[in-house]
C-alpha cells in the first residue's frame, strides 16, 4: 500500500496575516469600487524582475509598483527559493475567450440551466471582462506565483488533492511539505504588499479593484492596462517587446 501523507495545519498567525488582506470577491462589490488610474507604465518583468522566474507563456508586463513588489517578494524568500510566475498580464480578448469557452461548454453540459446559473458558475473561475471592474490581470496589477525551490523543481503546493480541491490558500487536507511551502509563498507576498485571492493561492494583486475589496478600500489605482497596438489602450509600456503584436 503507498505511504499516506501526513496533513498539516497552517501557522494561525499566518492565517490571521492572510485572512486580513483576503476574502471573498462578489462581483457586486468589485463594481462598487471606484477607479482612479494612476498611469503607471507596465514593464517587462522578464528585464525588471531579474531574479525571478518567468514562463514562456507568460504575457510578461506588470504595472511598475507591482513589479517592484514583485521584486521585494522575491528578496523576501529564504535563500535559494525563487518565485515562478505563470500569467502576468492578460489581453481583453484573452480574458474574453476564456469566459466564453467554458460558459460554452457549462451551456452544453447543463441545458438546463438559465443564463444567470451559467455566468454565475461561470465567474467562479473567470472574471467577466463585461463589467465596470476590469479584471485584475487586465489591469496589470495581479500575477499568478508559484514557488521553485534552491533545486530549480516546483515546490510541492497541492499535495494529496488535486485540480480544484487543491485551490483555496487555507485547503484543509493538505501535506505538511506543501502546507510550509504555501506558508513560504504566503509570507513573501504578503510581506511585500500583496493582498491574496482567497480561491486560489497561486493569485495575487496590488492596486485593482480586487485588491480594494479584500483589504477594504473604497478605490483602486489601475483599470484597464492595454498593450500600444490594441484597442482601448490608456496605459503606455515602458519599452519595445515582441509581445506587443
């Protein structure tokens, strides 16, 4: 019989950390927020983010304060360990895409659900891109992290569950070895400015209206962050890149 892993709980004063810039997100409450756009440039995080880790697939512009939090995270990690991020911003029409292929698919799989059911299990995975708040990755102030330790491996952050079981940053059930990396993870972003989506550990912002909502302010500094080319476009970036096309 395969070896049963044991679980773990958090730190309590982590948790008490944590829950203070996390929490729920109802879309109502995200719209009641009230835009005052900064401005700030987005930058290639790839050139301003030395030390950490980008994927290839990644969309790699963050606005410049988040960038610098970014950085400050990143020196706040135990020697050896590096953040690993995997979206960073996101196009309207990305966003867009996605929300409307896995409300296709809800569509299909349930018949029988009305349209408000199907958006509202939609919007559980996907911000609508249809509403005054924008979502935070299409305003450049929210990144996904995952944690890579001294090795250069992915650290274990889900272990024994999977798929979305795994999801909530405080998930009961999990193992001890990913229980301390997710602590690692939640005190350097934390401890860099970061509020943290309570869903999903791996998502974090600075500045959008999601980030307002979950540590209780009535104002958010970014709204929609558009690369030159696009349309829309109300935020400039920094320099040249081959993603912008």
């Amino acid at each position: 019989m395969p070896r049963r892993l044991r679980t773990a709980t958090f730190d309590p004063e982590l948790v008490a950390q944590l829950r203070a810039v996390s929490g729920p997100e109802p879309i109502a409450a995200l719209n009641r927020i009230k835009e005052r756009e900064c401005g700030e440039p987005l930058l290639d995080i790839r050139k301003h983010c030395p030390g950490v880790r980008v994927a290839r697939t990644c969309l790699p512009y963050l606005r410049q304060s988040v960038a610098e939090k970014l950085n400050a995270a990143q020196a706040a990690l135990p020697v050896g360990y590096r953040l690993h991020v995997t979206t960073a911003l996101r196009r309207k029409e990305t966003q867009q895409a996605l929300f409307d292929k896995y409300f296709a698919e809800l569509t299909e799989k349930h018949p029988e659900w009305s349209r408000a059911t199907l958006r509202r299990q939609t919007c559980r995975f996907f911000a609508p891109y249809d509403q005054p708040a924008p979502p935070g990755h299409c305003t450049g102030a929210a990144v996904d992290v995952h944690l890579l330790l001294p090795s250069g491996r992915q650290a274990e952050l889900r272990k024994p569950l999977t798929g979305w079981k795994a999801a909530r940053s405080l998930a009961t059930g999990l193992s001890e070895k990913a229980v301390r990396h997710r602590e690692i993870l939640f005190a350097a972003m934390l401890a860099a400015g970061f509020s943290n989506c309570a869903e999903e550990f791996w998502h974090y912002s600075y500045g959008d209206a999601g980030w307002a909502v979950r540590v209780g302010e009535r104002d958010c500094i970014y709204g929609w962050a558009v690369l030159a080319g696009s349309a829309h476009t109300n935020v400039g970036v920094s320099e040249p890149s081959a993603w912008n096309k």
